[in-house]
C-alpha cells in the first residue's frame, strides 16, 4: 500500500524472498503512479482504493508505505479484512492509536512487523551477537547519533509532511535512533531534551535542526544526538558494559569490541590489533561490493537495502514459523512512546527557557 520512493526498497527486499512470497498487487491513490511501479516490477494486479484491493486480492500481508498520519487507519483496514501488516517507521503517531492498532490485530489473531531497519544492520547485529554471548556484561550506556545532511532545509520549499509542525521531525526520523536504546535497554520511561538550532521554515514552522536528548530506559540509560542540515552523515552506537565497550559505524557497516584480556599491560595494544584487522576485513569487504555493483556485476551495495532485506526477511520467518515478529507491534509502540516523551521535554525545555527571558 503506497506506491512512493521507499517501495523500491521494499519490492527489493520481496524479490529476494521470491521462494515463499508472491507480491499480487500494488495499490496508491495515484493510480499513474501505481501503475507504473505495476509495469516496472511485474506485479499482477493494480488498484487506487484499499478496499478494493483486499477484497479482490485477499492478500496474506500488506506493507503499508503510507504518510505517518494514516499508518493507524490503514493498518486497521487490512487487519479487519484478515491480513498481518507489516508498517513503515513510526508505527503510529500516538500512544493510543498504538495501543487500538494493536488490541485489533491480538483479537484476529495477527501479526504486526515494524520497519525499524537501523536495528538490522549488519554491524548492529554483530553488536547483538556480542551481548548474547555476554561479552560486554549487564549493559550501562548506550550513546546514539544520527545526523543527516538535508541541503533543501534552508532554501525549502517545506512542503513534506515533516517540515509542517515543530515535533514532526522527531516522528519521521526519531524512531531511526530511539529504535536502538529500545532494542537494546527496553521501554523509555524518562527523557530530557534540549533542541536547538532554531528557525522559521517557509511554511512558517517553527523549526530546530538538533535535538540532544537523556533517555532513561528500564534497563539502563541513553543519550541521543539527532541533527538535520549539517554537512556530514554519521550513525553511530557506542554501548559501554560493565566488562567491555563496542563501537557500531552503521553508517560504514563496522563492528568494534573493545574487552578486558587476559594482556594485563597489553589491552590497548591487543584490542587495537584486533580490531584493526576487523575494520581492514569489512572495509575491503564494503568496497568490493560498492565495485561490483557499481560494474553492474550484481545488485547495488545500498546500506538501507542490507538492513531493509534483513528486516523484512525476518518479519516473513517469523510468520512462516508462527511466531511473534522481532520488532512487532508492543517494541513499535514503545518507539512511538519514546518519540512522544523526547517531544513533550524538548516543549518543556523550551517554555522554562523562554519564560526565563521573561523574567529577565
């Protein structure tokens, strides 16, 4: 359902998974557009209205690549006509409408998948493997940052839907780094936010292009840098244990462990070796696919289509093996919350900051 840029990235991710998913239909209300992306990747059946759809199609899944705003309304519709969903980043846009999506889906018998993609990154998953095997010990901090260059930001126009109200952007890009102190320390309960940055788009938004937040989760804390307009992009996760730290490039897809050894006198040295080598590995490792992509000699290397591919590939194991997805409805729900939290205390920052100007 939705037709926009981000169902070339999904359509990719279901061709790889060609062996157990037939994709039957593509439905957008702009049925030029549907149609098209119909021709481009030989998909059966087109259509401009939902309902049609799933009464014709029956489909078992929808992806639902819509605006955040109707992520809810859509969700309920193809849940009601008895298929799962699987939902774009944020799940919903409050915790209520989470909470009634999810209290449907529990009552068909149902299952929910939740694109957070950043938490299917190779190097990330290294990270995953690493506190499994319980090398980095009861994990303490969790540091984010996710900063995008967006070169329309100052000149505009601000017509995306993220541009139109202050706490937008945080819903359209936020889960992308909130996913991971959820994934990894549990549900937010307290936030602190500072933004800044500020100034007035051409819609008239007011708008801040950095918001540095302190995240308090059920089992451990978390900071988290999100940045817009600057002229670099970096994502990255540093997470300190209590017997070893890591460092995760996602934006280069590379995994460091750094650990106590039995080297007394030795750690840095041993650890740097063996990590220099790791990143050495991965990094020629990056560059040959990026090449033979690039050479047409197979597919493009996108880091969004490795951790979308794996996303979707396993939302689709878990309901071949009748499982509850890895990030389903309650683990989007608890991003949702925590983009609701981060949002209410960057407001918070702001009115005790501006009422101590008045008071000046």
């Amino acid at each position: 359902m939705g037709a926009g840029e981000i169902s070339s990235t999904h359509i990719t991710a279901l061709k790889a998974l060609a062996d157990c998913v037939d994709v039957v239909a593509v439905c957008d209300l702009d049925l030029a557009k549907a149609r098209a992306f119909q021709q481009q990747n030989g998909i059966p059946a087109v259509f401009a209205s939902l309902g049609a759809m799933l009464e014709e199609t029956r489909p078992n899944v929808v992806h639902v690549l819509l605006p955040p705003p109707v992520h809810a309304s859509a969700s309920e519709t193809c849940l009601s006509a008895g298929s799962h969903v699987f939902v774009e980043k944020p799940f919903c846009l409050s915790l209520e409408e989470c909470h009634h999506v999810r209290a449907l889906a529990k009552r068909e018998g149902l299952q929910i998948g939740v694109n957070h993609n950043l938490t299917f990154m190779p190097s990330f998953l290294a990270l995953l493997d690493a506190i499994r095997f319980c090398r980095l010990g009861t994990l303490e901090q969790v540091q984010v940052i996710f900063t995008i260059p967006m070169p329309s930001l100052g000149s505009g126009p601000h017509t995306q839907w993220m541009f139109s109200a202050t706490e937008r952007l945080l819903f359209e890009l936020g889960p992308h780094p909130l996913s991971i102190p959820c994934r990894l320390l549990g549900r937010v309960t307290r936030a602190s936010t500072a933004v800044s940055g500020e100034m007035k788009l051409s819609n008239g938004t007011r708008f801040f292009s950095n918001w540095q937040t302190s995240l308090v989760c059920e089992r451990g804390n978390a900071q988290c840098t999100l940045a817009v307009g600057s002229g670099y992009f970096a994502a990255a996760v540093h997470v300190i244990g209590q017997d070893a730290e890591a460092l995760v490039d996602l934006r280069r897809n590379t995994f460091q462990l750094i650990e106590k050894t039995r080297y007394l006198r030795a750690d840095d040295m041993v650890n740097g070796w063996t990590n220099a080598y790791g990143l050495v590995r991965r990094s020629l490792s990056n560059f040959k696919a990026y090449a033979m992509g690039a050479a047409g000699l197979c597919p493009p290397y996108l880091q969004q289509n490795l951790s979308v591919n794996a996303s979707i590939a396993a939302f689709y194991r878990a309901l071949a093996a009748g499982r509850t997805p890895r990030i389903d409805g309650a683990e989007g729900t608890a991003v949702v919350e925590a983009c609701e939290m981060v949002a209410d205390s960057a407001f918070a920052f702001l009115t005790n900051q501006e009422g101590r100007v008045v008071a000046g």
